[in-house]
C-alpha cells in the first residue's frame, strides 16, 4: 500500500510524467480515480489540502462578493481531501429528465443529451456515496409498514424521495476523504499528492493542448506535471479560476474564447419556513418530517412538481420537505376551521408544519465568477463574485407551492399558507445549499459551453473538467450523486481514449 505523497518534499523544478492527471481531491477526482483503478493508467492526483482542515489552505478560497447576499466564498467549501464532502449533509436524488431537456421558455437550458445518458452510472454513483439501494420515485412503493405518503390525488406535485448517504460504521454522511483514502493508496499506479496546489494550466504554443502544470506549496515549492490528459476537477469556483488565471497563451484563460468560464455560477437557495402545511385530522406519516429507514434506505419524502406539471406550466424544479410541527395563531385556527368545515371535513385534530425548500435557479450568464486584483499567499488572483437571484425565481416556487394547496383542499386533506411574499420576505429566510454549478457549463456548442458532451474543454484536445461546474441546468436535487455519476461516464471516455 502505498503513501500520500507530501509536495512539500517534492525536489524543487522536478518534472513528474504521467499519463493522467487528476486536479482535486474531492467527490468528483476521487470517484475518477477508482473507477480507472483497474486500468493500466498512469495516474498523478493532486490535491490542495492534505487529510484534516488547515486554516491557511482554507483561506486560499477567500474572494469578493457583490449583489444577492451570498455565503463567504471561503466558508462554502472544504479544502482537503474529500473536499465539499467533508460537510454535506448526505442528501441524494438523481436529476430529473426535464432537467437536461432544453426548453423553449427556458433560455440557455438543455444539455447536450438526456438523462438516459447517465442512467447506467447511477448504481455505481449510488455505492460509491453509499445511499443504499436504488429507491427514490419507487419509495412509496415501500413504505406500508409505516404509514401511507398524502393522496394529494390528481395535480402538478407528487410525493417524491431524497435517500442519505452514510459510512458503513455510523449514520453520518460518507466522507469520500476518510472512506476512500485507503482505496487511493492501493491503486499501484497512481500517486496521491497532498499540499500540492495546481497555480497554471500551462498550454502548448498553439493554444490547442495542455503542455504541463505549474505546482506549488504553501511552502514556497515549486515543481512541474507533465501529463497526456488532465482533468480539472476543483469545484465550480477553483476550476473557474485556473481556467481564467491560466491566460498566458490564451489572454481570456484557457477555454474562454466566448467569455463563458465563470459564467452561469448558481447554488441552490434554501428559504427557511416558506411555508406552512396544515393537515386536517393530524395525521402525517413519520417520513415526511423525519428521516426513516425503509429495507436498508435512509429516505426522506419531499414533494415535488411533477415533469409534465412543470413543462405545462413554465416552472422551474424544486423539493419542498415538511420541518417542525409549529403552533397557529389565533388568525391561522379560524382558516383552518373555515376550511375544513366548507370541505366537510372535522380540523379539531388539525396540525400545522412549517415547510423549507431547495429552488432551482434560472441559468443566468451575470451571475458569475471573475478574477479580482487581490492576490493569495501562492500569487494566484482571488475572484470575485457577482450574485444576481431574480424575484421570478421564487414566483416559480410560489407557483408550485399553490398548486400543492390546491391538491390538498381538492383531496379535503388539508391546506397550505404562504409565507414569504416580497423580496425582502425571502432575504429574511434565506439558506443556501453550497452547491456550486454551472461554472463551466456543457454545450455541443463552443459557443454556448466550454466543454462539450464528453466533459472535454472546447479546443484543448486533451484537458477535461469534472464536477457539477459542468452542468448546464441545475434541477433542485442534491448535485453530488449526480456528479459522481457524470464523473462516471467520463471515466468510461478516458479508458477509450488511452486505449
């Protein structure tokens, strides 16, 4: 078994060949390199941070931010290995298939093919963040022994089902770092580094291959990678930066002919209390506030706008999970009473939830990274963050969160009161996912993406991106299953292209 490699011990202006190499440490490069752990590849990974939190590696992240109020850009991230998964809560559900349609009131969706392309990596995703059996749209299916999900009847949202990843040992999440670091010393073929910051894509003089990379530690080391094939796999905002840092051939950076890379940055907003669900007789099944334990499955239910719901009525995804049981002031029991006695139904049992969400942002090409004139302790240019959220954003989830209302007054179940309103109501209540996307988004075409259907950036042969920074759209689920799975497919590409 071999050892992580310290870079800090790395002899200064070494040259390091192989035949790929993998930039970052996290779900996505970690996933890469087991799945070609059983090919004859050549394999440098190196990763920024080292096995446990480091405040001064962490702080290389730090940038600026304007417009929506946002998260610290160093505080929305990890910096070691195992990267965004060192603090995800678990949560998974594959993307939909509306989420890689393009759709005409849509502008900038679609990606460059449907969900059925991912369809056979999922299972592989599913192991890999430990989640359990492959459940999700079918957990109603299971769940008699327990209670029955609402009959919310015929209308746009439906019951559907996040499941959670956990270690082996305990219900906490899988943090890919301390669950897979043994895994990466057993590939004899590849060599781990930690401590090693990747500060330049450096490009051959005609601008249309990776020559090597630039390497430096905290230290002051310095050395040099000189791969056949790279895969940059960073996170949205690190992969975004090396991408425009690295202008020494390419003035924009290196895929940035069409000014895309940093564009169309999104996360998943979280308002808190968005809303409150009130159900007549009181009675609500255990897995729609808590999470449950179904045959081995960690789920949880959520409700969600159905496909054919969204596509007719111009709305964008979202998951909407039932929080704590909250108590109605004097205004909110006199509705419910009204309610339930013009349904004919008894609201002296009635209970009341409050309700959060994840919403699915609108693709959006000024919401976006860019480098600033402030510099990190390894010389490299902090970024800068414009953040735009537009008020349509939530109208769709307003709109969504209606039609549930509907369901139930129709299915005399219950009803349901919206709670934030104006943009200010939504700043009050707001959270974020920390799930960054859409940095270097996917398109057939150079001219809308910077890297195409097989994750290869547009006019550089031979350098790949991984990541949800890839995602051209970015649905409402969790984006890690989905990513691993992406990083999946990509790795099924490169076992072709080095054979």
């Amino acid at each position: 078994m071999s050892a992580f490699i310290d870079a800090r011990t790395v002899a200064a202006g070494s040259i390091i060949e192989t035949d790929l190499a993998i930039i970052g440490g996290g779900p996505a490069g970690i996933s890469l390199a087991l799945a070609l752990a059983g090919s004859p590849i050549k394999m440098v990974l190196l990763e920024s941070g080292a096995m446990n939190f480091d405040g001064r590696t962490q702080a290389l992240y730090a940038g600026a931010e304007s417009g929506f109020p946002y998260l610290k850009l160093e505080g929305s991230r990890l910096r070691y290995l195992g990267g965004s998964t060192n603090h995800w809560g678990g949560w998974c559900r594959p993307l939909n298939g509306i989420d890689f349609e393009a759709r005409d009131w849509l502008p900038h969706s679609g990606w460059p093919f449907g969900r059925a392309e991912i369809e056979p990596y999922f299972k592989r995703a599913q192991s890999l963040v430990e989640a359990g059996p492959l459940v999700y749209d079918r957990g109603s299916d299971w769940t008699k022994e327990i209670g029955a999900p609402l009959d919310l009847g015929d209308g746009g949202v439906y019951t559907s089902w996040f499941q959670f990843s956990k270690t082996r040992t305990s219900f906490l999440p899988t943090h890919f770092g301390r669950r897979y670091a043994d895994d990466l010393r057993r590939i004899a073929h590849l060599s781990p580094y930690v401590h090693a910051n990747v500060t330049g894509l450096r490009l051959a003089p005609d601008a249309t291959s990776l020559d090597h990379l630039d390497v430096a530690t905290l230290t002051g080391n310095t050395f040099t990678v000189k791969p056949r094939i790279t895969v940059l796999a960073t996170g949205a905002m690190e992969n975004a930066r090396l991408l425009l840092a690295s202008n020494d051939v390419a003035p924009r950076g290196v895929g940035n002919a069409d000014d895309l890379v940093g564009r169309f940055f999104a996360d998943h907003p979280i308002p808190r209390d968005s809303a409150t669900l009130v159900v007549f007789d009181g009675r609500l099944a255990s897995f729609y506030p808590n999470n449950t334990t179904i045959r081995g499955a960690i789920l949880r239910a959520t409700f969600s706008p159905s496909e054919d719901y969204q596509r007719r009525h111009s709305v964008l995804g979202s998951l909407t999970t039932v929080e704590n049981e909250v108590t109605l002031d004097e205004l909110g029991r006199a509705a419910v009473a009204t309610a339930a006695g013009a349904l004919g139904v008894d609201g002296s049992s009635a209970k009341a939830f409050s309700m959060g969400c994840g919403i699915e942002l609108a693709p959006d090409p000024d919401r976006r990274l860019t480098l600033g004139s402030e510099r990190d302790a390894l010389g490299m240019p902090r970024l800068r963050l414009a953040m735009h959220v537009a008020d349509s954003n939530f109208a769709h989830y307003r709109e969504t969160m209606k039609e549930l209302g509907r369901q139930l007054l129709a299915a005399r179940l219950g009803m349901v009161r919206l709670n934030q309103k104006t943009h200010a109501d939504w700043l009050s209540v707001m959270d974020w996912g920390n799930h960054h996307m859409g940095t270097t988004r996917m398109s057939a075409d150079p001219r809308k993406g910077v890297v195409d259907a097989n994750s290869q950036v547009h006019g550089v042969g031979n350098l790949f991106v991984a990541g949800s920074s890839v995602f051209p759209t970015y649905g409402a689920s969790n984006p890690t299953l989905n990513l691993v799975a992406l990083t999946l497919r990509l790795a099924a590409h490169l076992r072709k292209v080095f054979a």
